[in-house]
C-alpha cells in the first residue's frame, strides 16, 4: 500500500483508551465550546497551502483547492492528526479535498496529543485556527465538519458533541476514546475502524463509542474495513463526501 493508498499515522502507540461513562452525567466544560464561525472575509486565501501562522513550532496549515469559490462558499472540512503526529500527515487527502472542492483546516495539537481532560489549550487553539479560516475564506456554513485519526479521532468526536450547532458531520478514524460533553445541535457522525488494528482495537468503537452515540440518540454510520491503524484512501474519500 503506498502515500496515495493511505494516511499512515506514525507515533507512538495508544495504551490507553477510555469511554465517558454513558450511565453518568455528561460534562459540560465552557473551554469546549467554540465561540468561531463564519464571516464575510477580509482577505482571500490563494489556492493551495497556506499555514496558519498562528504559533512558532507547533501550527498548522489551511488548504484551499484551485478554482471559483461556489455560490455559498466553499465546505470546510477540519482534521485533527493522531497522537504525536502533525498537519503533514494529512498530505495525501489535499488530493481528496481538491477533487471535492473543500478547505481543508489542520490544525495542530499543542502539545503530543491532543487534551481531553480539560479542553483548554487545544480547544482554544482550533477556535483560533477557525477565525484565521473564516477571516480569509468564504465557507458555507451549512457545510462544515469536523474529523480526525486515534487520539484526534476522539477529540473531534467530543468536540463535535459540544459543537453540533456548528459542525454538521463529524468523522473519526479509529478513535481512541470519547468524552461526552454537554450536547448542543444534532450533527451526523461517521465512524471507520480497521479489523486488523492492534494499536486501538476495533471493538473501542464498535462495542463502546458507537451504541454510546446511538444511544444518545445520534445517527451514526459505523464502517469496517479490512486492515490496521492506518486511514484508507477511499475511507477517507467516503468520510469528506459527507460534508
């Protein structure tokens, strides 16, 4: 399987993976709520890939595809990386995005992965990284979402639960854990996990964080595929098709 086959996520592996407790309370943490979103923007974004010049060291990067920005504007698809990884690893979905007609935001975790204990830094970051986006680009508003791999996989599942008033789909590639916040709005979730992957087992998803969504009363589409942690091609070709 070669770069254009897969995004192969590297880092170190996940030992740990932990579901929210679905008889308990669910978590309301006000760090987790993303105050950003669109606007008419100031300045236009060229084609291509732009970083987002938002911190030195650990940043991330805006991808905008060739051609006239759509009527509404253009979707907006934000993907987080996986543990100890970086926006880089996202390089051969710009090639997806493109063929699509998507931004593409990648954000980077501020530190090795990304905080699902107390959504501070990492929330804050990607809210900014959203205000740089909506600065520069005109997106619709009805067409934004927000995805990521492992440990970013689960992050984005979070913050697509505290932030279903602004993403409508949410998407996540064999995520490692899920933490239920305090709902609001009622997007769609998509959730891929290899049969074969030894870092996160399949069964995190199949048998804990996908019955916690259903249960809660989301629509979830829940697809197997065959192979380890890694994010097919056509997985995620299946997953930006949504938005």
């Amino acid at each position: 399987m070669n770069r254009r086959d897969a995004i192969r996520m590297g880092g170190t592996a996940l030992a740990l993976w932990a579901c929210h407790d679905p008889s308990g309370p669910t978590a309301d943490y006000p760090e987790a709520r993303l105050r950003a979103r669109p606007r008419e923007p100031i300045s236009k974004l060229p084609p291509g890939v732009t970083p987002l010049e938002l911190a030195a060291g650990r940043d991330g990067l805006m991808v905008v595809p060739d051609g006239a920005t759509p009527t509404s504007g253009w979707p907006l698809a934000v993907l987080l990386h996986g543990s100890g990884g970086n926006a880089e690893y996202w390089d051969p979905v710009h090639a997806i995005a493109q063929d699509l007609g998507l931004v593409l935001l990648l954000p980077e975790s501020r530190f090795g992965s990304w905080d699902s204990q107390d959504f501070t830094a990492d929330s804050e970051f990607i809210d900014r990284a959203l205000l740089r986006v909506f600065a520069r680009c005109e997106i619709d508003a009805r067409r934004i979402a927000i995805g990521g791999f492992s440990a970013g996989g689960g992050y984005a599942l979070t913050l697509g639960i505290a932030n279903g008033d602004l993403f409508g789909d949410v998407f996540a590639f064999a995520p490692a854990r899920l933490t239920v916040l305090q709902r609001h709005g009622s997007p769609s979730f998509y959730v891929a996990h290899g049969t074969a992957d030894t870092s996160v087992p399949i069964t995190v998803s199949r048998d804990e964080i996908v019955p916690e969504l259903e249960e809660r009363g989301y629509v979830v589409n829940f697809e197997e595929f065959e192979g380890g942690h890694v994010v097919p091609a056509g997985i995620a070709a299946r997953a930006l098709a949504r938005i």
